[in-house]
C-alpha cells in the first residue's frame, strides 16, 4: 500500500479543486441531514404527542380530524358518569371536554393585522387528562383569559414578547388576557392557545363540542369505552386512542416527509455528479504518475484504495463541517404546520446518515475517475499527455 | 550476444507485437529473438517507430507481446497475469523513464523508498537501503528535497536510486538522458556504466543518441520491429 502521507499531501497539490469538493461535499452533506432533521423532527413531534392512556372520544365518522369532529355537550358528562375505568383525579373522573378551533388572533398592539392560531377550549379538568402539560408562568385562564403554549410566538409568527403574561390576543373581535405560559414536552399542543370551553363555544358560534379526552386507569381499558360507544348509538361516538390518532396525522404527512427526501436526494445526486467531475479533472492528470507506480510495483488495487482515501479524507472534512454547522443551527429552527410547530432534530441517528453519505460519495465520486485513470494499459497512460 | 561465461537473463523467440490504430494493424515488433547475458549494457537504437520502446517495454513486464515468447532469468513472463507481472515488476526490473516519473509530493528519500514501501520492507532496512542508494548516485545531501527542488540530472539521478533500490536484476531505461543537458546527460551515462559494473547489474537502455549508445557495452539497431544489426564495443 502507498503511505497515507501521499494521499494527504496530493490533497494540497490543486487546492483550489480540493476545496470545491470539500465544499461540495458540506453542501449535500447538510441536504440530507436537514432533510433528515426535517423528518426526525415532525415526526418526534407527533409521536410525543398523545398519552398511553389516554382516549380521544370523537363523533362518529369524524376519527381522522378533531376540527371536523362534533359531539354533544352532553357527552363527556355521560362518558364520565358510565364507565368506571376512567381514572379519576381527586375522585373525579379524568375527562376534558374540549372544543378544537383554528381561527386568527390579533395582537393589541397590532388590532387589524391577524395571524392564524390554534385554540382549545378546555376545562380544569384537561390538566387532568393532558398530564404533560405543565403552566410555566402564570395560571390556568378563567373566562375572558388565555393561556399560550410556548410555540404559539412561533406558530403565529409573532415575537415571544407579544404574547407575554398581560398582554392580550384580540378573537373573533373580543380581547382576551393572556394570563398563563405552558409547556408540553415537544407535543404540537405547545402551539395551541388555551381559553375557557365556554368562551370559545360563544365565540365560534358552536353549540357541540369537538371531543372528549378520557385518561384511562390502564391502557388495556381502552376497550370499555369503544363498547361504550358502540352501544351508544344515540350519542354516535367513536373511540380512538390519542396516540394512534397522532401516528394517524404523521401519517397524513408522510408525502411531505418524502417529498422532502426526494427534493434532498435528487440535488445530491446533481451534485455528485458534479463532484465526480472536479474529482476526474484531479485525478486524470495524474494518469502518468499512476502508471508510473504501476511500474516500480504498485498494484491497481493499492491505487484505488490511496484515491479513496483522499476521497473519504474530503468528504469526511466536509462532513465534519456540515454536521457542526447542522449541530448548531438546524436545532434552533422551528418550522409550523397547519396543526403545530416543531424543531429540527440532530441526533446520533442523524450524525450517523451524515457520516453514512460521506461514505458513500467518497466511493461513488471516485470510481469512474479512477476507473477511467487505471483501466488504460500502462503504456497508453505513459503516452498521455 | 552470447559468451561462454555470463548466463542468459533475457530471451526472447519470435515475438511479435501488433495492435490497431483505427483499422490499420501497426506491428512495431516482428518475430524477434534476442538473447541477452546477465551483466551487460545493452543499448537500442532505430529509428521512431523500430520497435525500440516496446521491446523495453515487453522486457520490462509492462507491455505484452502479441505472440512469442519473452524468459526473464528462466521465468517466462510472457504468461503472467496484470497482477502477477506487477508484483514481478516491482522485484524484478528497475524502470528509468525519460521524465523522471518522481512523485512531485514525496521527498528524494520518500520516492526512493516508495518501491520498498510496496513491497513491506521493515523500516530499517528500507532507512539502510534508501541511504545506500541515495549515496551510491551522490544525493545524500539532497535527500529531504522536493523533486520541483531538483535539477533535471538531481531528478535523474533520483529516478536511478528509485530503480536501484530493490536491487533488481534489470535495469531498463527509456532515453534517460533525453531530457538532460550534455553535462548532465554524460554524468548519468557514466554513473549507470558504472553502476552495472559495480553492480553486476543488466542494463537495457533505449536511446536515439550515438553517444550515449556508446557507453553501452553492445548496442542492438532496430529497423520496422527486426534486428537488422548489432555492433559490440
């Protein structure tokens, strides 16, 4: 084998060209880990999103979309009188009633401009049921008062200091105080705004509620209230557990997910192409070098093997540098959708495929170059000029 | 090109070397036998395109012939696969091109410790042999330079301890003064006559110019692939 301080220093004889395919190599590098930090991150975000053992009570027909569902305002009440399996909470039953509502809010600083936002309205008792909710700052909002998620600044668009305790949120024209700050460890309902059920019934015009959240006593009781619903026919309910529902709506994003892949892949696939031709132009011209070793006794296999290293010693350099930059930006960039906001992920999954497609453009960038540089006779590649 | 004392290293019967270009078939070689006895300097001379280069070639392992047959110290090399000649190459011939051939990034020490390298010498014995050689053709205080830091006979020069350093049984060398000054050109023809003496080694040199033939012990004139003379000194 040649010494790897020939392929280290072969690095430096076109620099110019050795950056270009460092740079390009950091370039799709960051593709695919954002892409995969893309991915990583919608996805975590509705599979946090929903507890074991917890039951989302919808109307009939209705189990894709909360904001579609309607039951009766009855309902909840009757599903908390009827079924002994729902855990209760200082011996009252763990069932919120909830009215899921996408609407705009205004700023009182800023009355006429609007922006889009989630509301649920909730009672008490969704503190109950939604036990990863945690009030940072604040309390829970009484009639006319809100409480925000710590995404919502972002989902809305807005500065975090707009929606600070004290200010207000104009909806549907009537102000409410923002009065709480709560978090969710990572679920979409970190975006919701949180008010009073009967405020957002007055205020939507609604006379039905969207669901009922019920908290299980064990998981496996999930079946007593899918009984329940199918005995009642009258109050048409369907029974869905609050997780599978949320792997429902990951699903309903998953042509998003790919389209992302395949946007992140396709420009790759452009720039390896590219790459493969700054990585020919490097290692044609040393065709006459590469035949000379030939001759004093350096096998072909010995050459690839010195051109792949200095290919994996580029493309892991341009590795390294896109996972930092990646590391430290990519976390910090939050990205909402119709239903909530989530951050992008860099993790060892991530880190891993990073290294993974350096790997792999450092083998794919250089067969053809040195291909097309040891397949000639060792004659011909003497004669080349 | 026999004597009664020296054996014979190279042999070569009826070999022929054609190939095409475009449709026409160029044959630089035509059914030559040439036999050549360990120790000596053989020189070969012809016009371009009489065979010279590809017969130094095919000696050296590095070209095959189209038919016939090439034996290098008993060993038929003629049938040897890509893979087989070059580990034979590299332990076997010693190549001097025209120009250099140094590897620009490597040292004078590290390019003549590259063929030793190849072939996993320890380290020591590569440190003693590369001194050895370096010595051998003067450059012992040129060892740490570049070859861009090297005159074109220093580079030579290089290039001579690179194929020295295995101790090979052969040396050939494709017009090694072609690129040289006539001082220069006269101290690496003095230096390789004296090499092969001192050395006992066998020399093939391919060469245009009269006056280097002459430091050869015999010179082999070639005309359209065929022996047409030789002429010892």
């Amino acid at each position: 084998m040649l010494p790897l301080s020939y392929s280290l220093r072969n690095l430096g004889r076109f620099p110019w060209k050795t950056l270009q395919m460092v740079l390009g190599s950091t370039i799709v590098v960051f593709l695919i880990v954002s892409a995969s930090a893309f991915n990583r991150g919608i996805t975590a975000c509705l599979s946090v999103t929903g507890d074991l053992n917890n039951v989302i009570v919808l109307g009939a027909g209705s189990e894709e979309s909360i904001q579609r569902s309607e039951i009766a305002r009855i309902a909840p009440d009757i599903l908390a009188s009827s079924i002994r399996e729902i855990r209760r909470v200082l011996d009252k039953p763990a069932v919120s009633s909830e009215v899921y509502y996408m609407g705009m809010a205004a700023l009182s600083d800023a009355p006429k401009k609007n922006w889009p936002a989630i509301y649920r309205g909730v009672t008490w008792n969704a503190l109950n049921v939604h036990r990863n909710i945690v009030i940072t700052e604040g309390r829970f909002p009484g009639p006319s008062e809100v409480m925000v998620g710590r995404q919502v600044a972002r989902y809305m668009g807005v500065k975090d200091s707009d929606l600070a305790i004290g200010k207000s949120i104009l909806f549907e024209g009537i102000s409410y105080s923002i009065v709480g700050q709560f978090q969710g460890e990572g679920t979409m309902m970190e975006a919701e705004v949180w008010m009073d059920i009967n405020d957002l019934l007055t205020a939507s015009k609604r006379e039905t509620v969207s669901c009922a959240t019920i908290s299980l006593s064990r998981p496996q009781d999930f079946d007593a209230i899918s009984l329940f619903c199918m005995q009642r026919l009258d109050l048409e309910l369907s029974a869905i557990r609050e997780q599978a529902y949320y792997a429902s709506l990951s699903n309903f994003y998953q042509p998003i997910r790919l389209a992302v892949w395949l946007t992140a892949l396709l420009i790759s696939i452009a720039s390896v192409f590219g790459g493969i031709n700054t990585a020919y132009a490097a290692i044609i011209v040393r065709r006459r070098e590469m035949a000379a070793l030939q001759v004093i006794g350096c096998s072909r296999v010995a050459l690839i093997f010195s051109i792949l290293v200095e290919s994996l010693i580029i493309n892991l350099i341009g590795a390294f540098v896109s996972l930092s930059i990646a590391s430290a930006w990519l976390p910090s960039i939050h990205i909402s959708f119709s239903t909530g906001v989530f951050h992008m992920i860099v993790d060892n999954h991530t880190l891993i495929l990073g290294f993974l497609s350096a790997g792999i453009m450092a083998v794919a960038g250089i067969i053809m170059p040195a291909w097309g540089c040891l397949k000639p006779t060792i004659v011909s590649s003497l004669r080349s000029t | 090109m026999k004597s009664q004392s020296s054996p014979i290293i190279i042999s070569c019967r009826n070999l022929t070397k054609s190939y095409y270009k475009g449709d026409t078939v160029v044959t630089p070689l035509e059914n030559l036998d040439l036999d050549l006895e360990k120790g000596r300097f053989l020189a070969l001379m012809g016009p371009s395109g009489s065979g010279k280069t590809t017969l130094l070639n095919i000696i050296a392992g590095i070209d095959s012939p189209t038919s016939g047959s090439i034996t290098i110290n008993n060993q038929e090399i003629s049938r040897m696969s890509r893979s087989q000649l070059t580990r034979w190459r590299g332990k076997s011939i010693g190549y001097i091109f025209q120009l250099y051939h140094l590897i620009p990034v490597l040292t004078a020490y590290e390019n003549v410790e590259l063929p030793l390298l190849i072939q996993k010498i320890s380290r020591s014995e590569r440190e003693k042999r590369v001194l050895n050689v370096l010595e051998l053709v003067g450059l012992e205080d040129r060892m740490s330079h570049f070859p861009r830091q090297l005159s074109g006979g220093q580079e030579q020069r290089v290039a001579i301890a690179r194929a020295l350093v295995t101790d090979p049984m052969i040396l050939v060398a494709d017009e090694p003064t072609g690129d040289l000054d006539a001082a220069s050109a006269q101290n690496i023809l003095s230096l390789l006559r004296q090499l092969g003496h001192d050395l006992h080694k066998t020399i093939v040199m391919v060469t245009h110019d009269v006056k280097a033939a002459s430091y050869a012990d015999l010179t082999l004139h070639l005309e359209k692939g065929k022996l047409i003379e030789s002429s010892p000194l």
